[in-house]
C-alpha cells in the first residue's frame, strides 16, 4: 500500500475516533485511536520489510523474498529511511545465489544511508566478497577492515577471519603463476 494512502486512512479513522469522542463514546473513540496509531506506526515500519525481516531471522529465504516483491515500488511505498534495507535486504538474498547482483543491492543500500551498524558491517562484508571474486584483494581488505572497525560486537569476528583466509590463499595463488605474455 502506498505510504500516502495510508496517511489518508490515518486522518480518516482519527477523525472517526475524534467525532467518537465529541458525541461521548469514549469505547468506540478508544478503539479507532488505536486503529489509527497502528497506522502511523505501518507507515513508518513498513508491514512487509517487518516480515521479511522476522522470515530472515528464521533463515527462511523463500519466504524473505516473498514478501520482498510484495513491494512494487519502493520509493512510493517506503520512507526514505527505509529504502536502504529494502536493498539490504535484496543484496542479503542475492549473496548466495548472484554475487554481482548481491553486490549492486550492497552498494546502493549503502550509498542510499543504512544506519545500523551491524547491517553496514553486513554489507561491507559481501562487498569484500564480491571484490575477491572479481580479484580485487586489496579492496576486499579495505572493505574487511572497515567491517572490523564496524563490528564492535564481534558478530562476524569469524566470517572476517575466514575471508582473511581465503585472500591469503588467493594471493599465495597469484605469487605463484606465471604470467603467459612474459617472454623467457
């Protein structure tokens, strides 16, 4: 549901409650302020980002992305505090499946303001993933450190060690190839 039509349901069942509360049914003015609160509260927590947020914690991606494409238009329907974790979440259920297209939802959730910590962590992350497969090592370090300094919890203190890992193989790697254009 778009974000202004649910701003013209508040104003309508706060003017219902308010009209309740003028002729002395206090009851019926209770329940349609609270009808209208729950409203305001939709438009600022969108109903569908809530619930692919709860599907995510119970690692339940099918149902993550489904009620990610129940929002068609993200700039209508979200706040702009919103839009960034709608990309978050995008680049979350691209990361195992499409790199690259985790990648760009990374990028643009954090280009557009994520503001949690642990989520920018999170995205710093499958950003130095993404440039590990593109073979990009000394940026996917940058990229590791930044998730580092980030992570004060240590939440990924181990996926950022395995990723160290992994740029030290690769690395070791490369040292040891020859280059093929090089004339001996």
């Amino acid at each position: 549901m778009n974000k202004y039509t649910k701003i013209i349901y508040f104003l309508i069942f706060f003017l219902i409650s308010m009209y309740f509360f003028y002729i002395q049914k206090k009851w019926y003015g209770i329940i349609f302020l609270l009808i209208s609160l729950l409203i305001i509260f939709f438009i600022f927590k969108n109903e569908f980002l809530l619930m692919a947020f709860f599907k995510i914690q119970n690692k339940d991606i099918p149902g993550m992305k489904k009620y990610l494409t129940c929002i068609q238009n993200p700039h209508k329907q979200l706040t702009k505090y919103q839009i960034p974790y709608y990309y978050f979440l995008y680049g979350i259920l691209y990361s195992e499946s499409d790199i690259y297209k985790s990648e760009k939802y990374m990028q643009k959730s954090l280009d557009m303001g994520l503001r949690l910590k642990h989520n920018i962590a999170i995205a710093k992350l499958n950003l130095a993933i993404a440039s590990i497969y593109k073979g990009n090592n000394k940026k996917a370090n940058l990229l590791l450190l930044e998730a580092e300094k980030i992570d004060i919890y240590g939440i990924l203190h181990n996926q950022i060690k395995i990723i160290k890992t992994k740029i030290k193989q690769s690395q070791s790697h490369n040292i040891n190839k020859t280059n093929p254009y090089f004339r001996k």
